[in-house]
C-alpha cells in the first residue's frame, strides 16, 4: 500500500470520525450546560477539527503528557473548553464522571479556562491572543533548542484574530520557517457580540496570513476529508510553516452566539 493510500479515508473511518466530532458536541454541552455556565457554542463549531485531528494527526501519548516527544495541543480560544476536556475524555484522560460533575466548580482541575493543573495543558490560556504566541516559543524550543520532532497545534478563534500579538506570533513563525507549528482558525464568523470584522472572507484571512510569511490552507472546517488530506499534505512534502483557516458555523445549535450559556469566567 502507498503512503498515499493509507492516508485516504475508508468509509468506515469517516463514519467513526463524525461519530466521534458528535460525542465531543454532545459533551461540551452535557458540562457547560451542567455547569450552568462556559462556552458551548465555541465548542461545538471546532468539533470536527478536533475529531480529525485527536484522531488521525495529533501524537500523544495520553499516558505519558511528559513525554518529550508528544505534540502540543494548545486552545488559545481556551474559552471553548468544554471541547478540550471532550477531547480528553474521548482519550481516555479523564472520565465521564469528572468531565460532567467538576466542569467549573470550584477546587476542580477542569476551569473555565484551561490550566496548566491539567498535566495535558502547557500554558494556560483564555486570554485572547495568548495561546498562540505561547506555541510559536515552544515551537522554536522544539525546532532549534531541543531539535524534537513534535508538532504544535494551536486553536484559535475569528475574533481573537484581532489581537495584535497573534499577528506577532504569525510574523516569528514565518520568520523562523516553522514547519512544526499549525495555527487553526475556527472562523465560524462570530465574536461575543456579533459578527466578526472580517465574518466569512476567508480570502482576506488568508492574504494577511501569508502577508507574514505563512502558510495558509483554507478549508471548510466540518469536511472530514478535506480536513484531513489538507493537514496530512505537510507530511507529503518538505513541511513549511502553515496556518490553517477552517471555516465552520457552531453546528448542532442553529442559533449559536444567541444560545450561548453564561459567562462567569470570561
Ligand atoms: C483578551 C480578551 N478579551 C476579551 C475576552 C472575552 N471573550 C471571551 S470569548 C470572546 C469571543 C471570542 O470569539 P472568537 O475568538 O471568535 O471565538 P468563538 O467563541 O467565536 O469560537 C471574548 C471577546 C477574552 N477572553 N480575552
């Protein structure tokens, strides 16, 4: 079997994975909406980003989060928390129980925002703008410090797009070519008050991101196939550095920003 056919997607592996992006929407609801609070619909428009990638691109070793040689898996949109500990009881990290029961009460490791109290989390984040520039420096860690093959992946919201310091961050990654590095953009088109500046000109998005130096791929970011092809492409060829732009609307919540549960800890 070539290279090229083992990373075509089977059918039944589709399946799985939408069935999988499905349960993560289910959970970021069960414990927002058990909390009472936390951000839901920011969970549930990146659900399939995240299925693809905790399935098929990121490596870690779950049981093993000091391992030297994982990737590093950062929401610097770290408000859509409740999809990051999905992710983690998809795993096998943490348990139905604790993923419902503790999301957001108090002396609980599972915060509003994710910490580093969390041994899978490296920084902590929920600040807009901070995740990201975090990621480039462990990037550069692991590229010209430590020379470890892992590979960062960081989620990053439309609306955060408007802090500086993830353009910043864009600008050190083209700089220092930083092929180990991915910045996804869950451009579902909202802010917390409404649409974002730019909503859906995913063309403008993408100007701007090669404007410093990176790799931009668009992709509609609830397409399995595509969704994977485009990040396995890297691996195909001499790795660049890339961002990687996913448009999506928070599927399974037709009135998304409106439904959103409260806002405690934002
Ligand atoms: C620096 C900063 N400013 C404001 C906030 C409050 N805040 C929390 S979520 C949010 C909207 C985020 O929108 P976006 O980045 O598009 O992510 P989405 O929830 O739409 O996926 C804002 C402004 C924050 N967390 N950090």
């Amino acid at each position: 079997m070539t290279m090229e056919a083992e990373r075509t997607l089977r059918e039944e592996e589709i399946s799985q994975l939408g069935e999988l992006a499905a349960q993560l929407r289910v959970d970021a609801i069960r414990c927002s909406t058990r909390a009472g609070s936390g951000h839901p619909t920011s969970s549930l428009s990146a659900a399939d980003l995240l299925a693809v990638l905790i399935s098929r691109h990121l490596r870690y070793d779950w049981a093993d989060p000091r391992s030297r040689a994982n990737d590093h898996l950062i929401f610097s949109k770290g408000h859509a928390s409740p999809l990051l500990y999905a992710c983690f009881k998809a795993v096998g990290a943490i348990t139905d129980q604790e993923l419902v029961d503790t999301y957001r009460q108090f002396g609980s490791r599972l915060q509003g925002h994710p910490t580093p109290a969390l041994p899978w989390v490296d920084v902590a984040t929920g600040s807009l703008g901070q995740g990201l520039p975090a990621g480039v420096g462990i990037a550069l860690a692991g590229r010209y410090l430590d020379h470890l093959p892992f590979h960062v992946w960081a989620l990053c919201g439309d609306s955060e797009m408007a802090e500086g310091s993830i353009w910043e961050a864009l600008d050190k990654a083209g700089h220092y070519a930083l092929g180990n590095l991915t910045a996804i953009v869950d451009v579902n088109r909202f802010g917390q008050r409404g649409p974002t500046e730019l909503e859906w000109d995913l063309d403008t998005y993408r100007r701007r991101v090669e404007a410093f130096g990176c790799q931009a791929i668009v992709i509609d970011g609830h397409d399995l196939v595509a969704i994977d092809e485009r990040w396995a492409a890297p691996g195909r060829r001499p790795a660049r550095r890339w961002c990687s732009p996913g448009r999506s609307r928070a599927r399974g919540c037709p009135r998304s920003r409106t439904s959103r549960a409260g806002t405690a800890s934002r």
